[in-house]
C-alpha cells in the first residue's frame, strides 16, 4: 500500500512535442505528490508538486494533473526539449510525515 | 543561498568498514532525512531527523544509524559495510517535520568492494 507506481519506464520524445509521465498510488493517506528531475550524478531536484485539493497546477512548460478518484497523477512536459533530457522520479507522502515514497523513475530523452 | 551539501561526493570503502556521510541542510530547515539510491531506482527512505530527535525510520538494518547537531546537519552511519550498500546515499532538507517541500543534495556515491 505504501507503493507507488511509475509508467513508462523510458521515454523517447521529438524536440517540441510533449512528455507524459503517469503514477499511481493506493494510500489514500497521501496528500502531497511532488515530482522530482535527476540528472546522471546529481540529486533530484524539485519540479513542482500537487496537493489533492485541485486538479491541476501549472507551473511554466510543465503540468500536473490529478484524479483523486482514479488515484493517478501524471506530470505532462509542454514543449519538450533536450535539455529535458532526465530521469523523472514522482513521489508522495502523507500527513503527519516527512518521508517520501518513491517512484520508480521514467528516464526521458528528448531527440533534436 | 546555498543549498543542500553533503560529503563527500564519493567514497570507497571495504566489505567490513564503517563509514559516516555529512550533510548540512538550507539555512533555517530543521529536517534532515536520508535516503539510498540504487542504480537504477527510485530514492528509498532511510531516517528523518527533526529538531535533532528521530522522527522516522525506513525498513533498513540496525547497521545505519544517524544523528542530528544542533545546527541541524547530519550524520549518516554505516557500520559492516556490504556489497549491497554499494549505492547513492541522498540527503534532503526540509523547513518543517511534515510534508513540506523536501530538497535534495547532490548525494554521496558509496562504493563498497
């Protein structure tokens, strides 16, 4: 229950067109859905990140969209370019804790 | 500002050694947590630190240990060094104890031979 799971595991996009990464989660004690963006040797950085009270936030080229029904969450990159090129990681946490659970991580590469 | 530091960037040890990864968190986070990356994986939860108590533990052996300073950085412990935690160990800070926004530093690659 404490999983959460991250589709496709790779992902080849043209430069310009847009990058879409889904996750799924089963605790409905999660209440806090970040998505992180890892470059080879180096921490994941912070993107942007979601609370369960809308549906949606944008911030620049990229997007997150959330279904509390469906207990998905997706990340949508606009734009897509090569210096996109990472592994992208989402995660989630509850109330009450700081700890992070994990994706499995989606690396994206975007061609010129 | 500076951000999340940790050291050292890498290290080398041997099966049987212990090691002690640094960190020190933003300025003015009080949380501290710890996490392992294995090639190829999503970070794993190891500790949380929160005003120098620990707040939570992730599903990893008596070997790893932890400590916050009373200026909120952090030590992570590994004793009996195995194979397995041949990995990158990741620092995060926080402001708060609780679902705050967590930020990462640039980790410490452990190889453990």
């Amino acid at each position: 229950q404490q999983q959460v799971k991250q589709s496709p595991q790779s992902l080849i996009v043209q430069k310009g067109g847009i990058s879409i990464i889904n996750c799924a989660y089963e605790n409905t004690a999660f209440d806090y859905f970040p998505w992180y963006q890892q470059f080879p040797g180096k921490g994941p950085a912070l993107l942007i990140a979601i609370r369960p009270d809308v549906s949606e936030k944008k911030e620049g080229r990229f997007t997150i969209s959330f279904n509390k029904s469906a207990k998905q969450f997706s990340l949508h990159i606009m734009d897509s370019q090569p210096g996109d090129s990472a592994t992208y990681f989402c995660a989630a946490s509850s109330r009450g804790a700081q700890k992070l659970v994990f994706g499995q991580g989606t690396r994206l590469t975007i061609n010129p | 500002d500076a951000g999340v530091t940790q050291s050292p960037t890498h290290l080398i040890k041997t099966r049987g050694q212990h090691v002690t990864l640094r960190c020190s968190p933003i300025s003015g986070h009080k949380s501290v947590s710890w996490y392992q990356q294995v090639l190829g994986q999503g970070p794993q939860f190891i500790f949380q630190y929160y005003e120098k108590e620990e707040r939570g533990r992730g599903n990893f052996p008596d070997r790893f240990s932890a400590r916050q300073f009373p200026n909120y950085s952090s030590e992570l412990n590994v004793n009996a060094l195995l194979l397995g935690d041949s990995a990158l160990y990741l620092c995060a800070s926080s402001l708060g104890q609780q679902n705050t926004e967590a930020f990462f530093g640039q980790g410490t690659r452990l190889t453990v031979v």
